[in-house]
C-alpha cells in the first residue's frame, strides 16, 4: 500500500465522515456543474477521490445511472457504500491512485473536489493529467475544485498546491476550454472557513 493510501485510509479510520474539513452535506455547485455539462442520465461520470463524499447518493438521487468513484482509501469508499445501501450496487467503486490508475473506460464527466490540490509534485499533476486525458472522452467535461489562491496552505497535515482557473487550464493544456469557474467559502463542520475555486473544462473535439 502506498503512502498516500496509507494516510487516508488511517483519516477514514479514525474520523466518520462529518469530522472531516471537507465535509459537505450538501454539493451544490458540484451537482449543478455536472447538471449544467452533462442533463442526460445516461452520461458517464466519475468522481476522482470521492471518497465517503454524498455527490454519489445526490447523482442518484437526480437519476444518474453510470457513476464511479475513485479514492486511494478503502475505508472512505466502503463507509459510502454503507450509507447509499443497496443503490450502491450500481456505482463503480475503485481503490486506486489516480497517478497511477489505468482508466478502463472513458467519460462524459470527470469530477474532482479537493484531490488535485494535494498534487505538489509536478511529476504526480502530469501523471493525473495523462490519466484525465485517457478517461475522458472528446466533447467531455473536467471539474476540478481545488483551494483557490487565498485558501489553506494545508489540508489533512499535508501540504497543498492551490489554484484558480488559470493555473488549472495550464495544467490541462490546449485541448481543454474553460467553461465556467466559480468561488465557494466552504465552511467545515467545525465552522472556520476555506476558500475554494471551482472550474469546468470542456475537452475540444
């Protein structure tokens, strides 16, 4: 096991799922973004270190058929599956690093809230990269939310690498279009504030 499962899966260990900073009970702007790219139920979506995140059961709930989830923490994912009960029979629930992951299909909807800002080498955001662009299909949409430039410096005791949209569509390449970007003051279960950058991409072809 890598490192970096090994830190996540001791977080879903040790914390339930509302004693997380990043904690939403409700992903508005995550749902409306991927309503906003994709309103066909049929679209393939997958959420990159979803984690024990409810966008899942909010997909489900909208009527959302194809859905995946991918974390590095065991733990995270099968404390979702518990909650959703037998609706998650129908979600694909990957343990995988993304860096490292072989994507073994391609989607409509590519979904990330605050996996890729944990991302400080650059060899690791290129090899994210390179698996986005294997996943995703032409016409396809990427969401990446990160900790916008005045957000934390760390997050879960590590350090992160913050963006906005710009820094983001660097990272992307050409291929990509920005859509549309949005700010969030996300507040934790604790009520201090951090602020996030939400982007949509939209993949030329």
């Amino acid at each position: 096991m890598s490192d970096r499962s090994t830190h996540w899966d001791n977080v879903y260990a040790t914390k339930g799922e509302t004693e997380v900073s990043w904690f939403q009970d409700s992903p508005a702007i995550s749902l409306d973004m991927i309503r906003s790219a994709s309103p066909d139920h049929g679209t393939a979506i997958i959420d990159i270190g979803g984690g024990a995140s409810r966008l899942v059961d909010a997909l489900l709930r909208d009527g959302y058929r194809d859905l995946a989830v991918l974390d590095l923490s065991g733990n995270a994912l099968e404390a979702a599956r518990r909650r959703i009960g037998a609706a998650a029979s129908t979600v694909d629930w990957i343990v995988a690093d993304v860096t490292t992951w072989q994507p073994p299909k391609t989607y409509d909807v590519w979904h990330d809230r605050a996996a890729f800002h944990f991302l400080t080498d650059p060899r690791d955001r290129a090899a994210y990269v390179e698996r986005l662009r294997s996943a995703v299909a032409p016409g396809g949409h990427v969401i990446i939310a990160t900790f916008a430039p005045d957000g934390p410096e760390k997050c879960s005791g590590l350090p992160v690498q913050r963006h906005d949209s710009a820094s983001l569509a660097a990272e992307l390449g050409s291929e990509f279009e920005l859509v549309e970007t949005r700010s969030e003051v996300h507040h934790t279960p604790w009520d201090s504030t951090q602020a996030f950058q939400f982007s949509r991409f939209r993949r030329r072809g």
